[in-house]
C-alpha cells in the first residue's frame, strides 16, 4: 500500500489524466459524489470551500460514484452538466467510479485502509464520504455523509498550516 496520496491517478469526466502528483504540497478533500442523493446539495458546500481555500492549498476532488441506490446514473456529460449547472462546481471530478467492493478505485481502497470508518470498518457507506489528506499527502481524518462540508472548516484550515 502506498505511503501517500501522490501514488494515485485517475481520467477527469471528459478523460484526461488526474494524477495526484500534481497536487504534491497542497491538501486535498476527496469526495465520492452522486447527482440524486438527498446529501446533492453538499456540492454546493463543497464549492465555497475550493473557492474560499484554493488560493492557499486546497483541492477538493469529487469522485462521483453510482453504488448507493444508484444516484449517479449519468455518463459523464451529463454529470458534468449537472454539477456545473445547478452547483458552479469547478474543482476536478473525476470519471465515475465505484468506491467498495472488488472494483474500488485504488484512491478509495487506500483511504479506506488509511482512515477506516467506525467501528473498524473501511466500506464507505453512502454518497459525500470526506477524507482529508494534508500537504505531505497524508490521509487524516474522514467525515461521513451528514457531515457538511462548512463543518470541516477548523479541519482544513488546520491541514493546510500557516502557509
């Protein structure tokens, strides 16, 4: 299993490389997604925390993910779409995936094992899962689904440090 985060690469919704690499110094909140979840509105959350800590280090990447109660049906125009139109949503989405069982992506299998979910368990449970990497690409904390994205605030500012 890999020491970090940078180890990991995946295809954005319209297809080009997403590799970890290239956020090597910042902190990163990964997030698996879904357009018809009772937690959609989170996007928007999700939005003005990349909009008021980019500027200092932070990526947010949503994964977005069809394996609770298949709210994310769209190929990837439409999620695009959706996310732009209804949330402004401009931090990177990744092409879907799956986030548990054999076809887990490799992002979600490691943040799993790094930071597993209560009581011991790695399965990710629902839609808006939030894990926190710092600026070393280490996992540090997880957040689940009714965790808002305004409650990670202390978390983030405290990733990201004094730079």
């Amino acid at each position: 299993m890999s020491a970090d985060i940078y180890a990991f690469q995946s295809k954005t919704l319209t297809g080009e490389p997403l590799d970890f690499a290239q956020f090597r110094g910042k902190a990163i909140l990964v997030v698996n997604t879904a357009s018809r979840c009772g937690f959609t509105p989170q996007y928007a959350g999700l939005e003005k925390l990349y909009q008021d800590y980019k500027d200092r280090g932070l990526v947010v990447v949503g994964f977005p993910c069809n394996q609770f109660g298949a709210q994310e049906p769209g190929d990837a125009v439409e999620i695009g779409a959706f996310c732009e139109k209804n949330y402004g949503v401009s931090f990177p989405l990744s092409e879907k995936v799956e986030v548990n069982g054999e076809g887990a992506h490799p992002v979600f299998a490691y943040l799993k094992h790094a930071l597993p979910g209560t009581l011991g368990s790695e399965g990710i449970k629902w839609n808006f899962t939030k894990f926190l990497i710092d600026r070393e690409g280490k996992p540090v904390k997880r957040y689940g689904s009714m965790t808002k994205p305004e409650e990670l605030v202390e978390d983030i500012e405290a990733a990201l440090g004094a730079a």
